[in-house]
C-alpha cells in the first residue's frame, strides 16, 4: 500500500471512530474498564505437554505416585488416646529419582509449640479452641525397606512434616519402598474444627481424622508439596488402598470410610440382620435404637472388639467410635446398578423428628443427586457421624454438627457430601487452592438443594446479587487464588465458599448456558478423577470443553479482585416525520470486569422485552448501543431487572421518562 493511500486510509478510520463515538455518546463517562486487558490473550503463560494437555485434562504421560496403607490402631476412652501402627507402600511413579521422602504428621499443629499454634488465637476455629493438651504425635520404632531388606536412611521432623532422607534414592518409574512406625497422641476436645471428641449423656463421641502419618504428594508442578499444616487449609493427599482396623471398648460402635468386613463379629445377631435388611431398603432402617442405647444387650458381652475396614483408591480415611450411638441405615441407588449404604449416628440428643431422624435419608438423596448429575459415588459406604465437628468432610465419612436441625441439617450434610466429588475424586491441593474444593462443591449443593424432596429445601426467593456484590469486591476482601492460610479468617468464606460459587454459577446461567457449562463441568470431573489438577488445568478444561474464551472471567474473577458496574448512559429517540422509529439505547462499562448486558425495555403500552447481549461487545468498547426498533415511546429500561449480575451500583441501571 502507497503512502498516500495509507494517509488515506488513516484520515477515514479516524472520521469513522469519531463519528461513532459523537452518535453513540458525547460525554462517556469516566470508566475504569480497559478491554484491552481484559480481553488480552496473553493469559496462559506456558503450553500443553504430554504430563497436562493443552485441553485441561491428564496428557499421555501423567504420572502420579501412589500410598497403600496398613494401620491397626487401637482407642483409650478413659485417656483419650490413639495409638497405633502404620505400613506404608509408596511407589514412585515419577520420572525422577527420590533421595529423600516427606511426611504430613498433621496431629503436631496441637502441639503447644508448633508453628500453626503460634499463628492461631485461643477460641479460634482453626486451632485447638485454646486447649492446653500434650498434643501431637510420638512417634518410635521407624523402620525402612526394600524388597523386605533394610534400608539405611536419617530421620528429621520439623513441625507437621518429617523427612526420611534415604542413603540410597528410591528409584524412578515404579520403585517401591516401605515404612514402618508406631505412633500415637491425645485427641483434642476441637482439632480446628475438623476431629475431636465430644461428651453427650450416654458417652463420649470420639471422631478420628488426620489420625496416621501421611506421605506428602509429589506432583510434575512444585515436586514436593510441603506446606505446613497451619490450619485453615486442609489436605492434599495421594491416592491408594487403606486397610485397617481399630479396637476399642466392646459397648462402643465404631463406623469409617470404606467398607466394614466383619460386621457378624462386632453387631450383635438382631443388629446384623437389621444392618443387612438395610442394603436392601429404600426406607430407613435403626440398627441400634435410641431406646436401645442404654441396654447392655445391644452390645456383644465381650471387653473389647477390633472393628476391619477396607478403602480402595482413596486419599484418606477417617473414623468415629462411641458408645451413645443411634444407629440408622439405608440404600443408596447408583446410575450403574451398583448400590451403596448410608449410615447415619448420632447420640439420643440430636435424634428427633426434626434432627437426625431424618439424617439417612439426607445423606441417601444427596448422593443420589451427584452419582446422577455428575460422576458415580464410589464408595460401599457414605457415614454421617453427629459431633462438636461443625462440618468435616473424609473420603465416605463426614462429621457435622450435633445440634443442626431441619434445613440446615440437610445443608450440612449434603454440603460436606458433596465433597466426595471436590476433593475426594477430583484431588485438588486443598492447602494451597482451597476454592477448588470448598467453592465448586458450594456450586453444586445449590442445584442439589433445589433437586432434594421436590424442593422441600430450595430458598423461597431467587439469589440478589446486586445486594451481595460490593461485599465479594471489596479491595480489602483479597482475591480467591490467595491460599486459605494467607487469607484473612472473616474473608474465608467468601472467597473459598460463596464466591468461587457464584462464579459457576455465572458461567453456567448467563454465560455459557446450563447445556455447555454442565457437559465441560461433567468432562473436568471424569478426566480428573483420582487425580491432581491444577486451576488452571481447570480454565483450560472448561474452555475446550464449552468452546469458549473465559480467559477474561477468569482474570477478573478468580485471579483478580475486579468489579462490575454497568450503566444506562443515553435513551434517544430516532424520528421520521415526527414519528418514532426506534431507539438508541447507550450501555457504558464503567469498572474491569466485564459481563453480558441483559436489559428490559417496557413501553407506553405497558409491553416489555428483555434482550440479553453477549459480553464479546465489551472486546472493544466502553459504550455499547442497543438499536431498538418500536415506533412507540420507551418509559423505562432497566439493567439486569432480575439482579442475576455483580453490579456494585445499581442506581445508574435505570432510565425512566
């Protein structure tokens, strides 16, 4: 092209924007947007490869490594005591060569002296509710091998973490090593919320979680995740089989994760035949009534019992024991045929009509709506256990609090099963993105919710996000991507429950659409599944998978802190004659983040119409104007009239006559 022609072309381009702007809007607002950062493709900034493709799911190569576990663990209900021994079979999948292995030993965080004791306040939810125990583990006879030969190695403990530093690496590519170790601690009253025990009037409830040294993950992104266990984040595991049993006082009734192998020696006759009836049942079955509680006869005449359980490729386990235990049981039905046990115990106080009479056939529903809506619940049993834990969720067991009721007690329970899908299946690393399990099962509780009894639960009124949308952008509310233990307590709730939350739902209402957002949700879950994501494994996965850009959603919303606010800036009439053709309605985009515009345009007549625009309007404008046609005359028109949008201020989205 020739100089003059490009002066040319320059001259014209510049007549044309200007133009535009003096019909679309002669005084634009001052506006905090830039679509030029929002809309910027530059938001991956490494490529696929074989370990994590490009489209957000597993590569060709990915590898993880794997821990199988035998531990027999024994309870002391008069010193409050576990103790026990665990064997651990780690194999190392990696291409890299091991000289050394690290160790979650989350039981030292109540240690007086640990560094999670020093960062949390007495009464603080996350620590040990300002109780002065001898806790944390001790920890003796750590032996380690290969091929049944010892290996000669050193050993260190630094807080929630031990090394075993090996004299010779643990080999690349299926190298397998064995540990040994007998361990054992006090249960705190409140273990950040998450274990403890709890005095009821038949007996103590004791339920047991982070009870055994774990090996640490080591992934293709960081190698060795190693973060303390502080106590606001939560866990980060490898996946593998669990077996192990724990003995207790025999008036006790343990249940836990996985299946129970030996119930014909820990039941009574009358209760194995009714735990039996219950695989069996679609209505609630007592095992042990509340009226049977205080009879001696609904335990075996025995000193103590050993309770077996077994877990396949899962990464945790957890338990409860006590003697004041209501025992109820019913079947769960699964998409594939397959049936599952939910159990439900409690003591004698929570179990009236409006309480955890009801428990089972609220774990029963919940896990039904998952297995059918998103991925098959792969448990043989799903166990709520009612306790001074608030709600706590472990692979196939949760505990929740004692004295819910009504509808929050099916809140609870089915929010702490609906982590059975984040994090259980799907493996985030909870410690360092707590979002990825907290806000996504958030998510799909809301649907669950909606689903449950015909809706006996469902909120009477629809969400107002307009009321809620300064809260989540406050500058001082931090950002969603901040791990938990760098998050303030009061902003935890936001930005690792209701926000990541609100955020799915926004892609999947008024962004993608119900069809494409479940199908790409639904592909993350499966390709994911006993796995170790990444976020932005998520954003890709959810990208390929609807067939969408989101990279300036996700920017705004879950890497940054960016608001919303659009406004009606102009309502001008178009007339021929004297008589109205149409109207030029100007939308402006006054703060970072953008969203599609949804309008409603109501006329003298009293018709009205909502238009919805898609967000691809804001890749390179800050004024949008809607060309209406109507030959009558608009009264008003009103931005997102059903307040389904983060606006922070709605007083700009009216326009009246």
């Amino acid at each position: 092209m020739n100089n003059h022609l490009i002066q040319k072309t320059l001259l014209l381009a510049v007549f044309f924007a200007f133009s535009i702007r003096s019909q679309a809007q002669e005084t634009p607002p001052a506006s905090n947007y830039d679509q030029h950062d929002a809309f910027s493709p530059l938001f991956y900034t490494q490529n696929g490869n074989e370990f994590r493709s490009a489209s957000g799911y597993p590569g060709p190569k990915y590898w993880q490594n794997r821990a199988d576990y035998t531990i027999s663990a024994n309870l002391d209900d008069q010193t409050n005591t576990v103790s026990g021994t665990v064997t651990i079979t780690y194999k190392n999948n990696s291409p890299d060569q091991l000289p050394y292995i690290w160790l979650q030993l989350d039981q030292n965080l109540f240690d007086q002296h640990s560094r999670g004791a020093s960062l949390i306040k007495a009464g603080s939810r996350y620590g040990a509710r300002g109780e002065k125990i001898n806790g944390g583990y001790k920890i003796t006879g750590l032996t380690v091998s290969k091929k049944a030969l010892p290996v000669k190695f050193t050993s260190i403990i630094e807080d929630t973490r031990m090394q075993i530093r090996l004299d010779q690496p643990l080999g690349a590519n299926g190298d397998l090593i064995t540990l040994k170790m007998n361990f054992s601690f006090v249960v705190p009253i409140n273990g950040s919320d998450r274990m403890g025990h709890l005095t009821t009037q038949n007996g103590e409830i004791f339920t047991i979680a982070q009870w055994f040294p774990r090996l640490c993950v080591y992934d293709d992104v960081i190698g060795w995740n190693t973060l303390p266990y502080w106590g606001a984040g939560e866990f980060y595991c490898e996946y593998g089989d669990v077996n192990y049993s724990v003995t207790a006082p025999a008036n006790h009734i343990i249940m836990g994760s996985g299946e129970l192998l030996n119930p014909q020696e820990v039941f009574t006759p009358e209760q194995l035949k009714r735990w039996n009836a219950a695989k069996l049942s679609d209505k609630t079955i007592s095992i042990r009534t509340a009226e049977e509680v205080t009879d001696p006869k609904s335990r075996p005449a025995k000193d103590k019992l050993t309770w077996k359980f077994r877990m396949f490729n899962t990464r945790d386990v957890a338990w409860a024991s006590s003697k004041a235990f209501v025992l109820d049981a019913v079947r769960i039905n699964l998409p594939s045929g397959k049936k599952s046990l939910a159990v439900s115990a409690q003591p004698v106080e929570s179990y009236t009509d409006n309480s955890y009479k009801r428990g089972a056939e609220f774990i029963k529903g919940s896990i039904e709506h998952y297995s059918n809506k998103w991925f098959e619940f792969p448990y043989p049993m799903a166990v709520n256990i009612a306790s001074n834990v608030s709600g706590m969720e472990y692979p196939g067991i949760v505990f929740c609090g004692w004295k819910a009721n009504g509808s929050s007690l099916f809140n609870v329970i089915d929010h702490e099963f609906g982590h059975t899908w984040f994090p259980m299946i799907v493996g985030s690393n909870e410690r360092k993105y707590g979002w990825m399990d907290e806000g996504f099962n958030t998510f799909i509780n809301t649907l669950s919710t909606d689903a449950f009894n015909n809706g006996e639960f469902k909120p009477a009124k629809p969400m107002d996000v307009h009321g809620i949308a300064k809260y989540i952008a406050k500058p001082e509310g931090e950002y969603i991507m901040l791990s938990p233990d760098a998050m303030g307590e009061r902003n935890i709730g936001a930005n690792l429950y209701f926000k990541p939350s609100l955020g799915l739902t926004l892609l999947r209402e008024q962004i993608l659409g119900p069809d494409r957002f479940d199908y790409a949700f639904k592909m993350y879950i499966k390709e994911w599944s006993f796995k170790h994501p990444t976020p932005f494994d998520f954003f890709r996965s959810i990208e390929n998978g609807a067939g969408e850009d989101l990279s300036w959603f996700w920017k705004g919303w879950f890497l940054g802190n960016w608001k919303m606010d659009q406004a009606i800036t102009s309502v001008t009439a178009s007339k021929k004659d004297g008589r109205i053709e149409g109207y030029q309605i100007v939308v402006s985009n006054l703060e970072k983040l953008p969203m599609p515009i949804i309008v409603k345009i109501t006329t003298k007549s009293g018709k009205s119409e909502t238009l919805k625009i898609g967000v691809d309007v804001w890749m390179r404008n800050k004024n949008w104007t809607i060309d209406y046609p109507t030959n009558e005359e608009i009264t008003s028109v009103v931005l997102d009239p059903d307040n389904v949008l983060p606006d922070v201020d709605v007083t700009n989205n009216t326009w009246t006559k």
